[in-house]
C-alpha cells in the first residue's frame, strides 16, 4: 500500500500544480514547523518595476540607462529585469560588457569601455567604501520610508544614477500567510534586500520574524541555526541566491518560474502562480503520510 499511497499523493501534487521530486520530499514534510519565505520573486511579484531613475548631476540621462541595461542583461535578478524594460523604450544598442560577473546578494559588474560599472544594492557601495551622494540623499531617505528597494550605478568608484524599484506582494501573499499561520506554522521572511524593504512587505503579510540583509550564503545559515534549535524548516524561494538555503532546509520548495538551480535544489517545485499552493502541498504531504503510516 505504502508505494500506492505516494504514487498518489505525487499525482494528486500534479494536479494542484506542485511537482514533488521523491519520497523523501513527501517524509520530510510531515512535520513541518517554521516556513521561510525568500523576499524577492518569492513573496513578491516575479516582475518588479522601476519608478524612478536619478541621475547624477552632469551625467546624460540615456547614457546611463545604456550603462546600467547593458550590465543587468548578464543578470538573472528580478530587478535586473525592470532595470532592462525601462532602458528597453530608449535604449537601442547595448555596449559590450568585459569581464561580467554576478555580485551574490549586492548585484552585478563588468567592464565598459574599460571602466569599472557595477549596479547593486546600498551593500555594494558598503563593499566598495563609497557613500551615498549628497545629490542622492533624499531620494533614498523617501524610498527607504516607503519601504522601496534602491539600486545605485556606480562608475569607477562614483555613484552616477539610482534606480527606486517597486516590489509589490503577489496578490495570493496574504491569504497564504493567513492559511501557513492557521497551520500553526511559525513564518520567517529571509532577504538580501534592506531591513526597510523587508519590513514594508513583512508588515503587508503579518509576519514578525524578519531577516534583512543576508547574504546568499548566509540564508542556509539562518536555516542551518533554525534546525539547530529543533525546528524542521521548509523554505521557500528562486533565486540563485536562495539554492544552498534550498538545500539546507528539511524542505527546499521552489518557485517555478525561479532560476533553475533553485530548482535544481528544491525537493518541491511549486508551479502554481499562486502562493497558496504552499499549503496545499505542505497539507498534501502530510495527508500521504498518514495514509503510509
Ligand atoms: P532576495 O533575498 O530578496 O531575493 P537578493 O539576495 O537576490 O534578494 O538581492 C539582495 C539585493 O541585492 C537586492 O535587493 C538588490 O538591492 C541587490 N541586487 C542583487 N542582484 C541585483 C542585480 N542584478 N541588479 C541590481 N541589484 C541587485
Ligand atoms: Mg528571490
């Protein structure tokens, strides 16, 4: 009967959109208590927008989206995407980009035109020993209160534009929330993005545990002290930076639409568009599991 009862349980998964790998995937659900849930692409839509670009004074305008589309089209980054679709209206050709390589956690780099350009997050300047210019000071202070996340272009050392991003919860969020907490599941939000941008999204969803600004190796860290103290962690997320995390959980689930070594990680990929389905599958697996045992 045991065989019977996965073979079940793994179909009935294909029919809610939620694609289970084996049967260790299905064993490890059973008794889940704590859900981690990546920030960006995971809890929030897979497509943020950009809302505003600031240039820096004496700095064209075009050039500039030129430099910072020309560096995200190397990314696989959510946000590398919004910065390429709103360059795409203005720009045409892209420069060719020379050693390009992806920053975990801050963002991206490579050469132009033999110069140093980088695009990332408030830590990459921290990495580079740069601060914010004072052109930029208050674009950033209102987009920190409002809980938006900011990019900055740096250019050999000097910041030459800022990206403010929108990073809307994906409608299903809230209802997930409410169905993982009735569960009696404890709701964890991991992110590389800034404690700010984390607390507006956690603040949405009614979620008090929140950890901002971890670095991708850092976030199977956090799961690795979570098991530590007794807890058996699911996380959910589907970036590149969320893999070994993926990895480190009782239960790495993925989001589908995510980069593929997240999924190659994951013990459950979640195909669904709809974050809802990571009740079901957690309630799925543990329904299989009472049948076997
Ligand atoms: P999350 O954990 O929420 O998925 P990441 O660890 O992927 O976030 O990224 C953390 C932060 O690093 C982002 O909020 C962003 O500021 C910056 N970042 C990462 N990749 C890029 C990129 N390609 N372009 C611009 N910024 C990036
Ligand atoms: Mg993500």
């Amino acid at each position: 009967a045991t065989p019977t009862a996965l073979m079940v349980g793994v179909g009935r998964g294909a029919q809610l959109g939620i694609l289970i790998k084996g049967q260790a995937a299905l064993e490890a659900s059973g008794r889940i208590d704590t859900i981690v849930l990546d920030k960006t692409g995971t809890v929030t839509l897979s497509t943020p927008r950009v809302t505003g670009v600031e240039v820096a004074p004496g700095e064209d305008r075009v050039a500039v989206l030129r430099l910072a589309a020309a560096i995200e089209a190397g990314s696989e980054h959510p946000i590398a995407a919004a910065i390429t679709t709103a360059a795409a209206g203005r720009v045409t050709d892209l420069p060719e980009v020379r050693d390009y390589r992806t920053l975990p956690g801050r963002g991206a780099a490579g050469l132009v035109d033999g110069r140093a350009v980088s695009v990332g997050s408030a830590g990459l300047l921290d990495d580079l020993c740069i601060t914010v210019p004072a052109w930029a000071t208050d674009t950033v202070e209102t987009a920190e209160h409002d809980g938006r996340t900011v990019v900055f272009l740096v250019r050999d050392d000097e910041v030459i534009a800022l990206f403010c991003i929108a990073d809307d919860v994906h409608p299903s969020a809230k209802d997930a929330l409410v169905r993982l907490t009735r569960m009696g599941l404890h709701p964890v939000l991991l992110t590389g993005d800034s404690t700010a941008a984390a607390r507006r999204v956690a603040g949405e969803l009614g979620i008090d545990d929140v950890r901002a600004e971890v670095l991708p190796d850092e976030k199977a860290d956090v799961i690795a002290a979570l098991r530590g103290q007794g807890h058996r962690v699911a996380m959910v997320g589907d970036g590149i930076n969320d893999a070994a995390a993926l990895g480190t959980a009782d239960l790495g689930m993925a989001i589908a639409t995510g980069t593929d070594i997240a999924i190659r990680s994951a013990d459950i990929i979640l195909v669904r568009d709809d974050l809802t389905v990571i009740a079901d599958a957690l309630a799925l697996a543990q329904r299989t599991l009472r049948t076997i045992h």
